[in-house]
C-alpha cells in the first residue's frame, strides 16, 4: 500500500489553485497526517485520492500505477475512505455498510462493525442490521454515523485508510470508543489522516504540514516542535487544525 504524489498541481474550475507542486510519499504500512489551517488544501489531498476530480498536473501512485488507470470499484477495495461528512442513504444498516458491495457476506459486516464498536449501538436499534436509517441518517447521532463509516471503510479490508477526521463534538462515552476504534483501524495499514485532534497527531510516523496549498513542512511531532515554525504555532494555539 504505498501512495505517491509527484508534482500534483490541482484547481477547482481552473480558478487559483489549490493545489500547488505536491509531492510527498507514503511507505507501506506508514501513517502520515496532514494538517493545517482551514483552506490549506488538505481536503483536495483526499478528493483526488479517491477520484472525485483528477490533478491538473502530476501523477497521484498507487503501489507504482497510475489512480487514473483504476476503475473505481477496484480502488475502493484498495483504499478505505473516512469523510468529515457522513454519507448515509435510505436502506438498511447492513447495506450502508456493504455499499452495494455484494459479494461481502453478512458475517463480514457484523465482523467488522464490532471491531470497530459499531456493534454496539446496532444491537440496540429494533431491527439490528435490518433497521432502515432512513435519508441521510437521521436516526442516528453524530457518533453513530461515524462508527458506521468506520465499518464501511474497514468491511473490504483495505489496503490503505485516508482518514478526514471529524470535528463535530460527541458525548465522551462515544468519543471513547471512536479514538479505540481509530486506533485500530490504523494498525497495519498504509493511513493519510487528516488530523484535527492532538492525540491522532502524536500517534502517527511522520507529520506533513500544509499552508497556502504547499507542503511547508514535515517531520515528526518532535522534530517540528524543535523547529518552531507553521507546525509549532498551530500546536501552541491548541488549534483545531
């Protein structure tokens, strides 16, 4: 699972770019986090790696091929996707975990719902995986949705997890569970997170901080503090990247 950004120039409708020269490598089983200032261009790393627009310029690798050359099926078994904004559409629990996936078997999906702590609350809907939840989840609480997003990520058993973490607050009994769940979704996999919370940072290998759509820094959570530059002055702020 390893990821490679070569010269990656990217705009939204050839307006200013967002986007500029990046270029960055993520090893095998390395966990990177990106983070910065609001409109640093964080986001747009995660709408190219999973195709939802193509780079301008440069090439975004795969384990050595081209994203381009994937069609879209076959990239969502290799990378696990965990957006800010929960996607939930009117169906069963079960199906918004497969996402029309269906060779994935039941047992896959109440496996990985519990290994990610989503089990939990499943349980406890009157139908379990059966419950429709309705247009847009809203049934659900915040938390949940994200614990399901957690099973709809991990049920291929992915490759690579890009994470965009999220920012809205939750009670502390489900934001437990979330950081356990996080936790282990990261073990052993190639992971981009987008980070906003301290305690994902520290956790990572290596941190990639941008500003202004450039990579400005890199380095561990030491290093950059050492340094006393962009990295230092989000951290001293205690600033929700």
């Amino acid at each position: 699972g390893k990821i490679e950004f070569k010269d990656v120039w990217f705009a939204y409708n050839d307006k200013e770019g967002v986007l500029c020269d990046i270029s960055f490598c993520v090893q095998p089983g390395e966990k990177v986090a990106i983070v910065g200032a609001t409109g640093a261009g964080k986001t747009s790393i995660i709408s190219l790696l999973a195709r939802f627009y193509d780079p301008q310029k440069g090439k975004i690798l795969i384990d050595g091929r081209d994203i381009r050359d994937f069609r879209q099926k076959e990239l969502r078994r290799y990378l696990g996707i965990v957006q800010q904004d929960v996607f939930l559409f009117s169906g069963t629990v079960e199906d918004n975990i497969k996402l029309g996936e269906n060779k994935i078997s039941f047992g896959q999906v109440e496996e990985s719902a519990k290994y990610v702590n989503a089990d939990r609350f499943i349980k406890e809907l009157p139908q379990g995986y059966q419950e429709d939840v309705r247009e847009r989840g809203s049934l659900l609480s915040v938390g949940q949705k994200q614990l399901l997003s957690f099973a709809r990520a991990l049920v291929l058993d992915p490759k690579i997890l890009i994470l965009d973490e999220a920012t809205s607050s939750v009670d502390t009994e489900t934001e437990i569970l979330i950081q356990d769940a996080l936790a282990k979704l990261l073990q052993h996999r190639t992971s981009i997170v987008i980070a906003h919370r301290l305690s994902t940072i520290k956790g990572v290998d290596r941190i990639i901080v941008m500003h202004g759509g450039r990579i400005k820094e890199s380095g561990t959570h030491q290093e950059l503090m050492r340094k006393k530059e962009i990295y230092y002055g989000l951290y001293q702020m205690q600033y929700q990247f």
